[in-house]
C-alpha cells in the first residue's frame, strides 16, 4: 500500500482510520527515543528516520544525494511494518532485539532482515522498539554502515 505525502503529517492523515492511531503512538515511541543526529523524513514512501548530509556528507551509498536511510514503518496492505537497519547489519543487535522480542510477546515475529511486520496494533512491542530506538546513535550507525555496506 503506497500512500503518497509530502510530510509525515500528511502520511499519518491519509493512513487508513483503522491504523492511524496505531502509526501516531508508534511514531510517537520513536521520537521519544530518538537519538540526536538523526532526521525524520519521508524517505522511500515511509516513514523515515536517517542521517542527513548535515552529519554524513557522504549519504547513502546507492545514490548520494539521498541521507543515510536507518529507520522507517509503513502502513502496508496487511501488516504494519517496521524496518530497522541496524539489526540487518549487526548481529549482536538482531541477537539481542529476538532475545528481547520473546519477553515483550509470546507471538512469532514476522520478521525478515530488517523488517517486522505486525498483523495487528496489539502486536507491536512498542516498548522494545523504544530500546531498540535508543541502542544505537547516529555515529554508531555511520561505523556499523561504513564497515558493513560502503565499499
């Protein structure tokens, strides 16, 4: 489900009914965890949180003129998803989130490589995508990038 906007206002309001409260408090979750030097944007038709050229020049590998992507959810056709790349570049992290994930539910994760997604708002594990959220600065992305993807 694409839902094209120019702001994440906009992307919120024309979410459908049904789940926009569930994309406000997970956004919300997100913002009060949030480290600095991250930006939120729209980015690839999400919900994004990167690092903007501001703090890494450089910006994404795949094109440059784009920021270095890092976080975004999405209202997809039926799932709410979540996409975290730290956990698609460290192991240690990926290992942690699932250690974690089984104390916040006793559902499987519908999980791919840096993708969650969740059928229903009661899924979502907001308080460990607030850990999650926080675990990792910017500066600690842009290493973890640099080492895992930049050539």
């Amino acid at each position: 489900m694409n839902i094209p906007a120019q702001s994440v206002e906009e992307y919120l309001e024309k979410a459908p009914a049904d789940r926009k409260e569930t994309l406000a408090m997970l956004r919300q979750v997100i913002l009060d965890n949030l480290p600095e030097n991250f930006k939120e944007e729209i980015s690839y038709g999400m919900v994004g949180y990167v690092v903007p050229h501001e703090v890494y020049p450089n910006g994404y590998h795949c094109n440059p003129k784009l920021p270095l992507p890092f976080m975004s959810f999405a209202s997809q056709k039926n799932s709410i998803n979540f996409y975290h790349m730290g956990i698609y570049a460290d192991k240690e992290l990926s290992d942690w989130f699932l250690k974690e994930y089984a104390k916040f539910s006793v559902k499987k994760l519908d999980m791919g490589k840096s993708c969650m997604r969740f059928k229903k708002a009661e899924d979502i594990p907001f308080e460990l995508i607030g850990k999650l959220v926080r675990k990792v600065s910017a500066q600690q992305w842009i290493t973890t990038y640099e080492a895992a993807f930049k050539k």
